[in-house]
C-alpha cells in the first residue's frame, strides 16, 4: 500500500444475528488502528445472505455498535463519497468483477452440489476446515499467467456492463453440463482477455448458448455457481500486521472456491475484495479465521488487476470451554450485555490483546 494514502479501515459486520463480544472486539482494534493513524472508519453492512439475513438484524446493528462506542464516518446511516454502503445495493459492481474474472478466464461454472463435493474422492479440507474442491467441474485450460488490458473502472460500470452481465448470470443459472461432456464443454482457453469486457462477454454468451442447446434435453437445470481456479502449487505470501509473515499453497491450503453462487449472490470472498478496493481501504482488520481467505483474496486482487490494502487478523474471542464465539453465543451478545448493564469500558478492560499495538 502506498505510504502516502490517508488510512482508511472498515468495519464489515453481516446482519445475520446479533454482534456479540468477538466481533466488538476485531472492530474495536480496527477503530483504534484507525484512530491511531488519524484515519477514516467506514462501517460496512454485509447483507448479501439472504436466507439468514433479518431486517431487524441491521438496525439492531447499528444500535448495539454505537452504544459500544463506535462511531465512523462513512456508512449506510450516514452516506459517504464510496457508497453505497448496503452490499445489497452494489449487485452491479459485483457483476463488473465477474465479467472481468470471466474474460480472464479465471473462473469457471460449476454444478457440483454440496453433497457431490463431500463425497468426492477423499475431499481433504483446507487450512480453515473448508472442503478443498476435487476439481470436478475444473477446465483444462489455464488462465495463468494472463495479461489484460481490460480494466475496471468501479464508476460507471456497473451502468455500463449490467444489461449484458444479468443476460449471461440468467443462463449461467439454468446451465447444466453432462459429466461426460465437461471436458470439451467448458469455456475454451481464451485469447479474448485483451479485448473489451463486453466483446468478451458476448463470446463467452454464444459458448453458453451452445451448452445449453447441446445438454437442456437430458439434463434438469441446477444453477451453476462461479468458482475461481487457484494456480496450484503458487504459494501465497502476506505479511500480517499482527501474526506477521504468512505463506499458503494454493491447491494444498485451500483449493478453487466459489466467487459466485447457484442462487445469483456474489460470494463473500468477491463481494469482500470489490468493496474493499472501491472503498479505497488501505488495511482490512477483521478475525484469524480468515487467514486463508486473505490468501484467496489476494488472488482475486490479482486477477483483477486492484492494489491489495495491507491486512492485520485478530486472535478469537474464545468462551471459558475454548470454542470461538458464534452469534449462538447469546449471552454474549451486545444486546444482552447492555440488557444486563454491562458498561463498554469495562468489557473492554476484560480484553487480553495488547492496546499499546492498536
Ligand atoms: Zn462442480
């Protein structure tokens, strides 16, 4: 990250239930990270779930991170020049990347159902417990290392690339490739990366047409997700601004994982890597658990050609049996703790993470 840009940090929380001590505890070092470098703190509502996702989630939200005393410039309450704020209104943005990921050929449709990949041939986890992908869907064809001259402009483009992305999502959706046919099926190795993101795409549409034209007969349409293939055996490399130096093995630690889902939402790792680089963040601070999607998402950062910000993980909240704290945990959510007229201050002062580092 260049030294010269004004710090800017995010807190991302996701309205699928109550924020409890762990998440108060990440956001709050990012505060004070932030507030260290006399920086701006944006706050950032992940509420592209929509299964889990509860309106009365956010303004809960909201509620229980003031009264802990957090307080950010920018946000989905309170506008900002890098909105907007709610992921559930940046759908356009999302399917800009896609296209560009697409045209790079760097992912590739993929029908395997949760089930097909669990009983998949050993199906070994990765270094964060997901279920490394056996590759079946994969294509032959290898997108590294691919130069492209397309770039994405976050302004405008969303406008400019919706119509066409949404023709070519709907057919993605209802594509069904046989087993026996994937192989020479799936998208071709392609010399279309230089060419502009809407010729590509159109190419990539007649491919599809035939796909379907070929397999709809036989075949009852499940919705293809989106995975992004990871150059196996590349180790990926990151100095962490708390664990410090980090390395993962594509293909060993985690393996090709899903940038866009069956249901047509963008997946949390291509969500999470757009906004932090339109919202020109220059240090993500967020929990250990994500580690290994820092390695994904430098990949992503990668291929589509966007400065990554640096990225500092916070050790877990663990509870006295030393699980990590889940949104279950409700007798340590915010929203009881103030119930029961805990105050911040002293919840913080519990804390064992060294504030002299914030
Ligand atoms: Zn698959």
């Amino acid at each position: 990250m260049n030294p010269a840009s004004p710090y800017r940090g995010r807190l991302a929380p996701s309205p699928t239930g109550y924020l409890h001590l762990g998440h108060a505890r990440t956001f709050w070092r990012a505060q004070e990270r932030a507030r260290a470098r006399g920086g701006t703190l944006i706050l950032r509502n992940e509420d592209l779930d929509a299964v889990r996702f509860k309106l009365e989630f956010v303004g809960a939200m909201l509620e229980d991170l003031h009264w802990f005393g957090f307080a950010w410039s920018e946000g989905p309450d309170v506008g900002g020049e890098y909105g907007p704020y709610n992921q559930s209104e940046r759908l356009g943005i999302y399917r800009a990347a896609l296209e560009k990921l697409r045209a790079g050929n760097f992912v590739y449709p993929c029908t395997c159902s949760r089930k097909d990949i669990q009983t998949a041939v050993t199906a070994p986890h990765a270094a964060d417990d997901e279920v490394i992908y056996p590759g079946t869907c994969r294509p032959e064809c290898d997108p590294w290392p691919v130069a492209s001259d397309a770039r994405l402009e976050w302004t405008g483009m969303s406008a400019q690339l919706n119509s066409s992305s949404q023709v070519e999502v709907e057919q993605a959706r209802s594509h069904q490739e046989p087993r026996s046919s994937r192989r020479e099926e799936a998208p071709s190795p392609s010399a279309e990366s230089s060419q502009s993101l809407l010729t590509s795409a159109a190419t990539m549409q007649g491919t599809k047409t035939r796909i379907l034209r070929a397999t709809s007969a036989r075949h009852s349409p499940r919705p293809a997700s989106w995975r992004f293939r990871v150059p196996d055996g590349e180790v990926i490399s990151f100095t962490d601004g708390n664990f410090g130096r980090q390395n993962f093995v594509a293909g060993g630690d985690f393996g090709d994982f899903v940038v866009w889902r069956g249901d047509d939402v963008p997946a949390y790792q291509l969500a999470c890597v757009v906004d932090d680089a339109a919202m020109r963040i220059t240090e993500v601070v967020r929990g250990a658990d994500l580690l290994v999607s820092t390695a994904r998402q430098l990949l992503l950062y990668r291929a589509l050609e966007l400065a990554a910000p640096d990225f500092c993980h916070c050790e877990l909240l663990r509870d006295q049996a030393g699980q990590r704290l889940a949104k279950r945990h409700d007798a340590l959510s915010l929203r009881q703790l103030r119930a029961q007229g805990a105050a911040p201050a002293d919840l913080r002062a519990s804390w064992a993470y060294p504030q002299a580092q914030a």
